[in-house]
C-alpha cells in the first residue's frame, strides 16, 4: 500500500500509536468507513482547542473502541464490558480537577451497562460520556444491539429483529433526558459533513461542561458500521438518513451549561493528628474502674441473654459488655442472627473473662437472663450445673424445672413499670446481674450511662440510673 | 489508643480509615451491611468517598477506577456479591490494582441464608474470576483483628498491587469486642509511576489487555512469580499448644475459636489435641501442615463451614502423610466445643 502522508493530526492524538502491537503506528485499527474514527477526531481536536489534553482521563469500554487508548493522549483506563460510567464514578471522584470520557458502543452502553448509565446519569457524575450508536455489535461480529432496528438482519437475528419476541430499539437519549441530574443530552449522526459538524458542536459543549466539572454529558452518535451492517460505506450513510433517523431522531435534548454549578469534592483528610480530632479520638476516654472482689463462681462469665424483640436484648447485652470491658475484662458479645432470628424474639451471648475467649455463643451459659416464658424455657436446659438464672418473674408465672442452678425470680417488669417507663426493662437487667455476681458497682454502670444513651436528656440518664439501682437493690433485698 | 466495644463489621472500617482509605463504594447485604453504614458515617466525616453503588458489580469497577486513579480503596460484601464481583475482580488482578475486599460469609448456595458459613473460600481463596491469578486472603478471628487485618490488606495489596481479600464469618461481622484503634498511616506508598492521578496528569494506562499471545503469556508468568513470592514471604498462621499435639485440629475465623476451646476441654480430659490456624489462605501454610508429621502430629481433623473447601488445601499440604478427616457443619449452624470434642472421641476412639 502506498504510504499516505498525514498533513496535521489533532494533537488530542497520539504522534505515535505506542500501545498498538505490531508495525503500523500510524494509522486506526477501525474498518474502512466506520464512524468511530471520525468521532475519535473530532474528540481530539476538542481536547487540542479547549487545552485539556493534559487534563483528560479516557476510559476505553469493551466493543471496536476497546482500543481507544491507542490513539489520544490522555491517562487511560480500559474496562470491563458495560461499566465505564461505574469506573468513571470513582475516577472523576478521585480526580476531581480532571475531565473524564467515557467512550461507549450500542451494547455496551444499552445492554450489559444499561443500569451503570442510568445510575451514574442519575447521580450526575462529572463525566462526559459519547455513546456510539451503530445498532449492532461490531466487535463480535454483528449481533443484535439494544438498537438494533426493527426487521434488521444481524447474525443473532437472522430472520430480523422481530418487536414480538426481540423488543423495539431502545432511545438511550431520550431515556436520560427524563433525569433530572444530566447537563447536556443530545443526539448527533456522522453520516453527512453537515451533521458532522453538528456532531462537532456537541462534543465541544460537552467537554467544555467537563472542563467546567458541570456533572454529567450525554452525547448519543449515530454512526456507520459497513463490516457489522454488512453493506458499502456509502449505502451506510443511506442507511442512517432512511432509517435510522425516523427511529433516533436529531437533535439537543437538553442544554443545561449556563444554569449548572460546578461540583467541588474537598480533598481528603489524611493527616494523622486531622483524622483522630475529626473522628473524635484524640482523648482516651476509658474509665479503668478497679475491680472488687468476685466470688470464684462469677469470675469467668458466660452470659446468654434472651426475651422478646423490643425488650432491650441486644442493648442489656451490649452494657454488660461495656462496663466489664472498662474492668479489664475481656469481653465478647455476639446477637443471634441468622437462623436463630425466628419468631419476634431475640438472645444475645456475652463473655466476660480475664482468658483469651474461644467460642462466643454461650453453649453453655453459666448465667441465663431470661426475660419472658419461652425464653427461660429454652436456655435453662443449657445452663451448666450450679449456674445461675435471673429470670422476669413478672412475666414468667411458672418456676424453673432445674433444680441443680440458682435461681434469681426478679420483676423486671414490674419494676420498670413501677419507675415509669417500660423501656428501661434492659437496665434493670443489668442492675440485677451487678448485684448477683458482685462484679460491677452501680455506681460505675451509672457513671457510664451518658455513654449508653449518647443525645437523650438528663431526666432519661436519671431515670436509667433509678432502673440500675431498682435492680440492684431487689436483688440485695431478696437473696 | 483506648479500646472500644464495637462490632468485627465496624473494626474493618476503622481499620481501612486509619490505612488511608478515601473511597469506600459498596452494596447492602447481611451479614456484611454494617461495615458499608460505617463508611456512610464515618468517610464523609473525612471528606472521604462513600457511595452506595447500583450493585456489587458496579461497586468492585468503581474500586477498578479509584485503585487505578491511585487511592486506597475498598469494598466488602458476602456470598451473592462476592458472586458478583468476579469479573471486576479479574481486571483488578490483570490490570495490577490493589484494593481490599471485606467478604463476611453467610449462607449459600443462591440465596442460601444470612447465617455464618465458610463456603466462599473456593471462589476467594482459588482466585473465583477467570484467568490465572489469585487474591491474597487474611482470614480474622476477632474484632480487633477485623480492624488489624484491614489495615495490613492494604499494605500487602501495595506491596503487590493485586486485591487483598479479608475473609471472616457472619459471626465475627456481627460480634463485638473490644477493639484497640490502631494509630492512623502517616504514609501512603507513591503510585505515580502506575496510576492515573496526580497534576500535572500521569497518562499511565490502566489495562489487562495484551493482544500478542507471547505478551500476555509473559504477563501470566509474571503474575506467576509474583504469587509464588507471595507464598514465600506472607504465609501467616497461629498455633495453640501444638508443640506436644498427637491431634491437630485446623479450622479459620469463628471456627478457630470453637476450636479453642474444644483444645481445652480435650486437654482437661487429658487428650492432647492442638490448635492449627492458618491466618493466610493465600499463601497457605502448606509447609507448616506438611511439618505436622515431624512434629508428632498422627491425626489431622480439619472443621469447617463448608462441605469439605478449606479440608483440600490441608490435603494438598500434608501430601497424604497423615490420617486426615473433616467435620463440617453449614446452613448458618457453627459447632460447639463439646461436639467437636465428641467427634474427635469417636473418629480417633479417645
Ligand atoms: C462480560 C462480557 N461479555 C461479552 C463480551 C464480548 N463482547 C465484546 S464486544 C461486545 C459487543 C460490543 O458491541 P458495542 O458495545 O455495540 O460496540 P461496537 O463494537 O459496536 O462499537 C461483546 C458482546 C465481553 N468482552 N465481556
């Protein structure tokens, strides 16, 4: 082949294709009479006359412009078939001051990343995407596009596209223009010069909105594809003008550039010293409560806690965790979730020793804390021998069948009820568990109680406060 | 720093604010929910990205595109989503980008149910996406090392510029304990050379792409010898009195504390059983299980969460020189101490 002498390329281009393998550096791997590589053009000479070459990240989709990187001088990402807008998301993300294209087929854009574009359309990312739409899929050999006409002839619709079984061509433009987040939305052809310079004219508003960081672009681009279409370049840009255009028709959809406001993203905070103050973290704010003495039975705890949903479950749990965390202990606290979550009731485990903790699910608790019927019924059984059950005797009517653990009858209920408030229940709880080993002060739970209820008033704290202590003391008065 | 009472989930999102993290884009699904409401709260606080994604599968490319742009970055998710994330796995692997991956088991196959199992560890520990590559995997036993094992993920997925996997149970995603906050990084490796970042602008290419077969075959070697410098350098693994063991019992993540306590009961009864966990699945401590024989080992009972996953990687280890058996339980259900004891009792007639 005669070697042809290029004049001036764009200098949104490469001088030398460096990425492309083999010998021919200087020309497109595109088919003669493809519209890719005019659109490629006229994106490099935008990216020369806006001076952004040094700004633009491109992202090459999967189809024929897999290869995009090839070509424009600019940091490239290649991606996974579909998801450019996905990528693009964290890329303008991380580059905030830099201009993203996303450069995308019929298939890629349409099919297998139609939720990423509407997604990404829809959180108006700042990024300008190019949608090439050829009505087929012609890096795989002209298989049936989302735009693919209705009777069209592709190698997976042999017979036609047939509306019945294949559905009708998908407008993508006129689908983003029901957004409200995109900026600009149009839909150009490149099948006669005076619509290549109208296709001209939009790929420059859209990336001057992406040097201005005005969120999301949307340019869709009819272009020819004789190999995938099967016919002469020529009878191609027939075909755009007879019919496609009827299907897709021409035109700006939406020009939001003056009224959009630029998206500004803070840098990170990163510095050490910054990120402990902003998270709250500078102080050390343990209380190292000293630890009294612990009868031998209770100094190695396994708890299981049980009741109803809505009883506090979770949260008696998490306090008895807490406060025995702060005497050094170490502590475990486990919810059951999962299969065991049936039936609008809950349990919880909590270990509390000075070991290393194995197993967090109290298997074989050595003290149960049942808050209802069903509850003291099932856990009981698992208790080991000499253990011992605090159970809500205003609840539970009936007496555990063990006879071999200590039983703990304290009207939880009842007492909670008496203070007021039904939904310190919890707290009761926990002031009865401080009472029946000895091993926290309920002075300590109360001092920690601002921490439990962070934001609620005082009256709530001093009322939590009354809950420990109405526990506590039914426990010291009755055993 | 002071310890915290806090959820295995929300340890892992500490730990990946004190790497570095600035993006955190994710989807919802129990068990592993809260480490994506923990980034909700605590990465804006930071100016730092969080971003619910449409899906597993945009959220691993959105991790494609900021790894690539040079920022530390992670997502985490369970069984289904991990499914998901494979193919954008893959690229990551191909295209040389660290990122950290938090993958809280529950329940499968399908939509299996929320409860804790071990049954992604083919699809994570075996690399799961296509082509030959591999995710480095730290397997966390507990909340604090929920939030060490993060930090450390993105370090190593630095060091190697590859996905770092930390694979834990819906267990230690939901329990709490107390957890010490390590001090946040005061450096983060440079990455211009690769990344697409920086002013003025690193044109890098960011690509898995090599159309000359000899190109990608020498692109698969080095992928090759870079695993294979993996599995010399990062084998992590823990022993609990192994040195006088006859029985060695290997088990991960919440089963691994199952296990220890089962250690104990046996010991009490006067049965000596040790404790082999392996912290790595990739690498995988194949030497140290191969070891067992010379050590006095004769038994070998491996338990775990999935119908006989991690008991291969144990087999392939010890080469068939020891007597080796399996106890497994799935659907959500974890054994307890005293059942694996039994089972110990009755397999070896101790
Ligand atoms: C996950 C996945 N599925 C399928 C493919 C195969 N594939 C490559 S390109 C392509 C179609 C591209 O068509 P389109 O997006 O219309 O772009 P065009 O080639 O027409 O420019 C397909 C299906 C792939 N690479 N990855």
């Amino acid at each position: 082949m005669e070697k042809k002498t290029v004049l001036r390329k764009p200098a949104g281009f490469l001088d030398v294709y460096k990425h492309k393998p083999g010998a021919e550096k200087d020309r497109t791997h595109y088919c003669p009479g493809c519209g890719h590589g005019i659109l490629h053009k006229l994106i490099a000479e935008a990216m020369e006359d806006l001076e952004i070459i040094d700004d633009t990240i491109i992202i090459s989709p999967v189809g024929c412009s897999v290869f995009a990187y090839y070509y424009f001088d600019g940091g490239h990402f290649q991606v996974p078939h579909g998801r450019a807008p996905a990528v693009g998301t964290a890329v303008s993300r991380a580059n905030p001051d830099k201009i993203v294209i996303s450069y995308q087929g019929d298939g890629d854009l349409a099919a297998i990343g139609g939720n990423n574009i509407l997604q990404a359309a829809n959180r108006g990312e700042s990024i300008a995407v190019f949608f090439v739409n050829n009505a087929i899929y012609g890096m795989t050999g002209g298989q049936m596009a989302p735009t693919t006409l209705e009777g069209q002839v592709t190698t997976t619709t042999p017979y036609g596209r047939n509306p019945a079984t294949d559905g009708l061509p998908l407008r993508m433009a006129e689908i983003i223009n029901q957004l409200e987040a995109p900026t600009f939305v149009a839909r150009v052809s490149l099948h006669n010069p005076a619509n290549i310079r109208k296709t001209r004219a939009a790929v420059r508003q859209a990336l001057q909105n992406a040097k201005e960081h005005k969120g999301f672009q949307f340019v869709e681009v009819l272009s020819m594809c004789p190999s995938g279409w099967k016919q002469t370049p020529v009878n191609c840009l027939k075909w755009i003008e007879e019919k496609m255009l009827p299907i897709f028709p021409l035109g700006t959809l939406r020009d939001r550039s003056a009224e959009a406001t630029p998206v500004v993203r803070p840098e990170p905070v990163l510095e050490p010293g910054k990120v402990l103050e902003k998270l709250g973290l500078t102080e050390d704010k343990s209380r190292g409560f000293a630890r009294g003495t612990v009868a031998e039975e209770y100094s190695e705890m396994s708890i299981r806690i049980a009741g109803f949903g809505g009883q506090g479950i979770m949260s008696t749990g998490q306090i008895l965790a807490q406060v025995a965390m702060e005497y050094g202990y170490n502590v475990s606290w486990l919810p059951s979730y999962g299969p065991e979550m049936r039936g609008g009731t809950a349990n919880c485990s909590v270990n509390i020793q000075d070991d290393t903790i194995g197993g967090a699910e109290a298997v074989s608790p050595n003290m149960v804390i049942a808050m209802n019927r069903p509850s003291m019924e099932k856990f009981e059984k698992t208790m080991v021998e000499g253990g011992s059950l605090i159970y809500n005797s205003t609840l539970v009517e009936i007496s555990p069948s063990r006879t071999d653990i200590k039983a703990f009858p304290v009207p939880i209920t009842g007492l909670a009820n008496e203070l007021g408030d039904i939904r310190v229940q919890s707290v009761v709880g926990v002031g009865a568990y401080a009472a029946v080993t000895g091993m926290f002060r309920p002075e300590d739970i109360i001092e920690m109680l601002p921490q439990f209820f962070k934001g609620k008033n005082k009256s709530i704290i001093d009322l939590n406060a009354s809950a420990v202590r109405a526990g506590y003391d039914y426990v010291k008065n009755n055993f | 720093m002071a310890r915290t009472l806090m959820k295995g989930n929300h340890a892992a999102v500490y730990g990946a604010v004190m790497a570095g993290c600035t993006a955190y884009y994710g989807y919802p699904i129990t068990p592993a929910s809260e480490i994506a409401e923990g980034a909700a709260e605590i990465f804006p606080k930071l100016n730092r990205t969080f971003l619910q994604a449409e899906s597993e599968i945009a959220a691993i490319n959105m991790v494609y595109g900021a790894a690539g742009s040079g920022r530390r970055v992670m997502t985490a998710s369970s069984g289904p989503g991990i499914s998901l994330k494979m193919e954008g796995l893959s690229y990551c692997a191909g295209s040389a980008l660290p990122c950290v991956v938090v993958d809280v088991m529950r329940g499968g196959p399908g939509l299996g149910n929320i409860g804790p199992e071990q049954s992604d560890y083919n699809q994570v520990v075996k690399g799961g996406g296509h082509g030959n590559y591999r995710n480095l995997v730290l397997a966390p036993n507990s909340c604090q090392e929920m939030c060490d094992f993060t930090m450390l993920a993105f370090d190593l997925a630095d060091r190697y510029r590859n996905p770092v996997f930390v694979l834990t149970d819906g267990v230690i995603g939901q329990m709490m304990e107390a957890v010490e906050l390590p001090k946040p990084v005061t450096h983060i490796p440079d990455r211009s050379e690769w990344a697409v970042c920086g002013t003025p602008l690193n044109k890098n290419l960011i690509n898995s792409i090599y159309l000359d077969l000899d190109d990608l075959e020498r692109w698969n070697m080095a992928l090759d010898a870079k695993y294979r410098s993996v599995k010399e350098n990062e084998v992590r693994y823990e022993e609990y009195l192994m040195d006088d063991a006859k029985i060695a019992v290997v088990g991960y993540g919440c089963v691994s504390r199952v296990l220890r306590s089962t250690v104990e009961m046996a010991r009490a009864r006067g049965i000596k059983v040790g404790l082999f966990r392996p912290i790595t699945l990739f690498p995988f401590p194949e030497k140290q299980i191969r070891a067992f024989a010379d050590r006095g080992v004769e038994k070998v009972l491996t338990v775990e969460l999935s119908t006989g996953q991690l008991v291969d990687d144990v087999n392939l280890s010890l080469q068939g020189t020891l007597k080796s058996d399996l106890y497994y339980r799935v659907g959500g259900n974890v054994p307890s101490a005293l059942e694996i004891l039994n089972r110990i009792s009755e397999l070896y007639g101790v």
